[in-house]
C-alpha cells in the first residue's frame, strides 16, 4: 500500500493509517436590507505543521467563507509530482462534495529571475461558497511528506462581492466568527506580486535561432483588426481590486497565436458568478503565486460573455503568464469550467473565436494557419513533443495550453473543439443550407411561384461570426441581410430561374453559393374547362339529403395543385380528382363554390347555384289505376301503387338532372321510363330487402330545359305492383 503525505484541515482517520484534516467555517448571516456591502476579496493561508510520525495534519481550525482554493508550496523550481485532492462543504448544503483533482502541471511566468516569496501552485479550482475543506495530497511514488515540496499549504479565496449585480444578490455573504482548535488561518497578505518564476531547468539558447523577442514596457499603438472587436466586460465589470496588481504592463511586439485554456472546477456554476470566480482567480494568481496580475488576457463564461484578463489594453499585445514558454508571442483565452469529459456550450466556443479572430486579425493573420513560435524554455508538452529555448516550432494559430506545455488543459472534450473553433473563427461559413422557399411549390423538380418569394437558410457558423448573407437569383446578388438573419425576400420576373445563397464571413471569406432551386415565374390561373355541375344520383332521398354528384374539370397551364370545396360544405381534392359524392338540402338554393390552384399560387373561383326540388306524387298526370298509401316512411307520408298494366304518372319540370324515387320489396314489379315521349328504361324494383324512398332512376343533361318524365307500370308476372314516390330534378 502506498504511504500518503496528507495535507489536512481539521482531523478525519482515514483508511491506511493516515489522518486528513478539514477547516470548518460557521453559517454565514444575512447582509442586512436588499442591497449588501461591497466586500474585498480574501485569500486565507492554511499552513500544515509537521509530526513526530513524519506526517503532516493541521489542528482542526476554522476559515471563513471560501468559494475557491488551490494548493501551493515554497518556490517554482520545485513541481508537486504527485496528486492533490479536495472536498469542500457547501455553505448552504452542508453536504460534502466528493475528492476533487487539483491541476497541479501548471507551468511558471516567463520571468527568469524569480523574486522573493513566488510560489508553486496548482491551479485553483472554483466550488462555490463553502464552509469547510479536507485536502490529501499523495506522493506519485508513495513516499511521504519526505518526496513533496516544502511550505505546502491550501489556499482559500473569498472572492467578496464587488459589482453592483453582485450587491443586488441578497445572498448569506457576511465573514462568519471564527473558532481556533489549532494551527493558524491568516489572510495573505498583498506584499509584493510577481510573474516571475523559474523553469526547472536552464532554458538553453540555440545560437543559430531566432532570439525570443523581448516584452517593453512602452504602451504600443493598437492596430486595427480585419474583423469586428466582440462586447468584452472590462476589469471593472467584474470588480477587479487594481491594488493587487500595481507593477506596469509589459507588451509583446504582436500576437502571433493564441492558447486556449480551461480553468478547472465546476461547470455548475450560474452565468451571474462569473465575475467572482474571476475575482478568485486573480486573487489567487496575484497573493498566491506572487504573480503581478491575472495569467489569462481574456476569460469566457459558458454563456459566452468575454471578460478582460490581464490588464494593460484588450486591444494591445499584453504580455500573460498563461503558456509557459510560450507567452512572448501569444494571448491567453480561458473557459470557466472543466472540459476534461464534458465539452464547452456552442456560446463559449463562438465567443472563443470571436476573440481569437478579432486579436488575430489585428496582425493580418488567418486564424486556421500555422505560425513558428520560438521556444521560451526547454521543456516537453503534454504529448511528450521535446521543445528547446530559442528554437522555432510550428503550432496552429489557435492552440491548446497542451499543445505548449505538459498539462492536460484545456481538457479533453476542450481540445478537440479547437478545430470547431478555428473554422469558426476563419471562416468561410459553414453548414450553409437554403432549407426552404415560401412563397413557392415544389412539382418535381421546379418551384413554381407567382413573383414573390422568400428564401430560408440555416449554418452551422454562429451568426455573430457571419456579416451578411446574400441572395442569389441566376447567380446575380438581388438581396442581402445581416449575418443573423435566417431568410431574405425578392420578386422573380416572369420566366425561369436559378435561386441560391451565399454567406460572407466576418474575415471576408465568402462560402461557395448553395445548390440553386430552379425556381418558375407563373401568373396566369387556372380555369375551370367544365364549370362546378349538380347532378342526381342513386341513392336514399329525404327532404334534407338528396344524393347527388358533384361534377367539375379544371386545368392549368403549367401544373394544377389542387381543386377545393369552399360551399356549402369544405373539401380539398387532387389535380385529377374531377366528381365528388356529396348530398344536399331539398327546396333550398346552394352556392357549389369551387377553387382550383396552381403550383405557383394562382386561383380561379366558380361558384354556380342548384336547387334540388322534390315532386310529389299527386302532382304528377296519372292514366289508370293508382292506389294512395300512408306511411313515415314515404316521402311526404303517402305514395301511390299500381298492379295495373299500362297505368302512367307523367311529371313535367324544367331542370338539369332528375330521379325517380321509389318503394321496393322482393314482390315489386317492373316499369318503363319514358323521357320527352321516348322510352329510355325499362326498370325492376324488385329487391331482397325493403327500401324507401329509393332514387332507382336518373338522368342529366348539360343544361336546364323543359323535360317530361312518365313511368308505366309493366304489369309483370307474378309480382306486377310498382309503388312510386315522387320525381326529384334539380333546378
């Protein structure tokens, strides 16, 4: 079993025989009314004190108020070649998290000369408002306290609150009391900041390479850059104290590349703390590591918002102490969170490009290209790639922190979203789709319009790095709109033609146009070659549901969509539907109103009138024999019935379609049908089952005229009785 060097707060015996410590801080109170007191941020040293049994611990001892710590030591020449773990009480929850990994493979500032009191570090690791901390930190060959750097302690960051939104937030934030069970807890002190620290080895210089080119501290002037500055949060947005860093800016020559980082910790933090852990951070870097200012030249939240790091000008080549060996000559981006396993939001990564793109373009360079950079130090990156002091080696304009330096930064899931960064940040756009045209139907392969469309479009570019899309019509640019639009509108003269689209990207590239719809200009409507026409048919008659059959033909001269019912009821049919079943109300005058479209958009509207009429019985001529009978069941409650050879009913009308309505049973008989004096039909009423109010019979004409209708009962054998109904046409 390992031996383990523990570096404790408080006491908890743990498995193995060794004892981690843990601080404990009491329940902070309320700040009094809506609004709190601004409060400096506070970094708390907790030092551990030896024991006879070579084991280190710390008396149980209280801290105030924490939201981020780190673990440091004495000195930089020095790494901690092993793991550091937390776990931290909530505040608020009183819940313990479980063992956190501490980043301890950071790399030191570039400042040769270390001054007096810098210190090694690991990275500090947000966890929001807590009361308590346990730290154990294990030797990676086992060994104890003998194998790890000197001075080891955990420090603990309050960030205070510092900006107006934060003094807003009602939250528990006043300084707890303390309690002393042992040890010592005070606050670091300001004393004197510094970027500077030694590498572990001699940096050697190539006499043949090109020599590292030396940060001034003269204020340069800042160059314009090829594409827009994004909205950046100055220092004072999110409470820098310009206290803690007092020594004068020192700037590069430019900035030939840019190292993407994480900062490690949670991502579960809200949007609106960001300005605190930025605080912590800084505090950290400056009274913790004795660095002079914040390391990073910018931060990004996960909800996007870009912060200003390190002071000196956001547009200006201002030296960071991000990438060890590698500062001279690049800017520091940092993502809030840890993206070892999980990657960062869509608004973090646009963000990251923005600003890559924007201080990139400052210096005329593409942000998908390469660079030689020369190496500041002797070392191996976290691929094990060997760099020497002085030489040159090529990295990608948009690098990780592991492309530089033997870190895991900025994380697994990080590290492969740079290729997503740097075509972001180039350009051209990408993903670039016309999805839809509205205003316009597809029929095969042509879209058919009356003039007037609009084009949709999709990318997968965020549209803050999109200046404008363009639309093409027969590859000429009839309209333009703004990268965060998703549609643009024109009129098409009459013929055919080709639409496409096109984006422009914030560097100026401009993505090949998209594959063009042949699109079609069509003014003219369709017609109705048969207008909408009402005829009878078979079927059971009632005096509010007459069969009949709906009639029409329509056609276009391009390509018919679709023919609809407006009246007196709705329906939608197909280009080659042209007759439709429906029923209707007898006595009564309805408007059949029909629409027939085309492809492009064009209507015609008919709308005739008919009116189905119901002659009784008795109004028709009879000739022979006729019997009245009673029953619900008859149109009107009687019909007529005769056995009688040769017996007639004649019904005149004018009209355009008529039926003769009828009584059966397996016993009914046959009649002829004469029209205007012909005989057309000889029709059997014989049926296995009962029907009334049956319309045996009809017949249509193309338009209304005067007819006559007569029926003569046959007089067949054995079953000679034909009952009738009344005569229905439609007028």
């Amino acid at each position: 079993m390992k031996r383990r060097a523990w570096l404790t707060l408080g006491a908890v015996v743990l498995g193995g025989g060794g004892i981690a410590t843990y601080a404990v801080a009491s329940p902070s109170a309320d700040a009094a009314g809506d609004v709190q007191p601004k409060r400096p941020v506070k970094v708390y040293d907790l030092a551990l004190k030896g024991t006879a049994a070579g084991k280190r611990e710390l008396p149980r001892t209280e801290t105030r108020q924490f939201s981020l710590l780190g673990v440091s030591w004495t000195g930089t020449a020095k790494q901690l070649e092993g793991r550091a773990q937390v776990r931290t009480r909530g505040s608020e929850t009183g819940e313990w998290t479980a063992w956190q990994d501490l980043e301890t493979t950071i790399g030191p500032p570039e400042d040769p000369d270390e001054r007096s009191g810098a210190r090694g570090a690991s990275e500090p690791l947000w966890v929001g408002p807590s009361d308590g901390v346990q730290v154990q930190v294990v030797h990676e060959d086992g060994t104890t306290s003998a194998g790890l750097p000197k001075g080891l302690e955990v420090n603990l960051v309050d960030p205070g609150i510092a900006t107006a939104a934060e003094q807003r937030d009602t939250g528990d934030d006043t300084d707890p009391a303390a309690f002393a069970v042992g040890g010592t807890e005070t606050p670091a002190p300001t004393g004197s900041e510094s970027t500077s620290a030694s590498p572990s080895a001699p940096a050697t210089v190539s006499p043949t390479a090109t020599p590292t080119p030396t940060p001034t501290a003269t204020t340069p002037t800042a160059p314009p850059s090829t594409v827009p500055e994004p909205t950046i949060v100055p220092r004072s947005g999110w409470g820098a104290d310009e206290s803690l860093s007092p020594d004068p800016s020192e700037y590069n020559a430019d900035v030939k590349a840019v190292f993407v980082h994480h900062t490690a910790g949670s991502n579960d933090y809200s949007c609106e703390e960001s300005a605190s852990i930025i605080r912590g951070i800084y505090a950290y870097h400056t009274q913790t590591e004795k660095w002079n200012d914040i390391g990073y030249n910018f931060l990004v939240d996960k909800c996007g918002t870009v912060f200003e790091g390190r002071k000196g000008g956001v547009d200006l080549p201002v030296l960071g102490a991000h990438t060890y060996g590698w500062n001279r000559e690049s800017a520091g981006i940092a993502v809030l969170g840890d993206y070892t396993a999980a990657g960062a939001s869509n608004a973090a990564l646009t963000s990251v490009a923005r600003i890559a793109a924007w201080k990139l373009g400052q210096y005329g360079v593409a942000p998908d290209s390469t660079v030689q950079l020369n190496a500041g130090a002797t070392q191996k990156n976290f691929a094990g790639t060997s760099f020497t002091a002085g030489t040159a080696y090529t990295f990608d304009r948009i690098s990780g922190h592991r492309d530089g330096y033997a870190t895991e930064c900025p994380g697994n899931s990080l590290y492969d979203q740079l290729p997503t960064i740097r075509a972001w940040a180039a350009g051209p756009v990408q993903g670039l789709k016309l999805t839809s045209l509205t205003g316009a139907t597809l029929s095969g392969s042509t879209y058919w319009t009356k003039g007037a469309i609009t084009a949709k479009w999709s990318a997968t570019t965020p549209s803050s790095l999109i200046s404008r899309f363009e639309l093409l019509v027969d590859g000429k640019v009839v309209a333009s709109a703004a990268g965060t639009a998703t549609s643009a509108s024109t009129t098409l003269t009459a013929g055919t033609h080709k639409v496409a689209v096109r984006a422009v990207h914030q560097s100026g590239r401009t993505t090949p146009a998209t594959t063009a719809l042949t699109v079609a200009t069509d003014t003219t409507a369709p017609a109705f070659s048969t207008t909408p026409q009402l005829t009878l048919r078979t079927g059971t008659v009632s005096t509010t549901a007459v069969p009949v059959t709906l009639g029409w033909k329509a056609a276009d001269s391009q390509a018919l969509k679709s023919v609809s019912l407006l009246s007196p009821t709705t329906a939608t049919f197909g280009p080659t539907t042209t007759s439709s079943s429906r029923t209707a109300k007898s006595g009564t005058a309805s408007i059949w109103s029909m629409k027939a479209y085309d492809v492009a958009g064009n209507t015609r509207t008919s709308s005739p009138s008919y009116t189905p009429m119901i002659l009784q019985e008795t109004s028709a001529t009879k000739s022979g024999s006729w019997t009245a009978r009673s029953s619900t069941s008859y149109l009107g409650g009687k019909s007529y019935s005769s056995g009688s050879k040769g017996a007639s009913l004649s019904w005149t009308f004018t009209g355009r379609s008529a039926s003769w309505v009828v009584s059966r049973a397996s016993t009914s008989g046959q009649a002829y049908v004469y029209v205007d004096g012909t005989k057309v039909a000889t029709v059997d009423l014989k049926s296995s089952t009962t029907k009334y109010r049956d319309a045996i019979w009809t017949k249509s004409w193309s338009s209304s005229a005067k007819h006559t209708v007569k029926i003569v009962v046959v007089g067949t054998s054995g079953r000679p009785t034909v009952t009738t109904d009344g005569l229905v046409y439609i007028k």
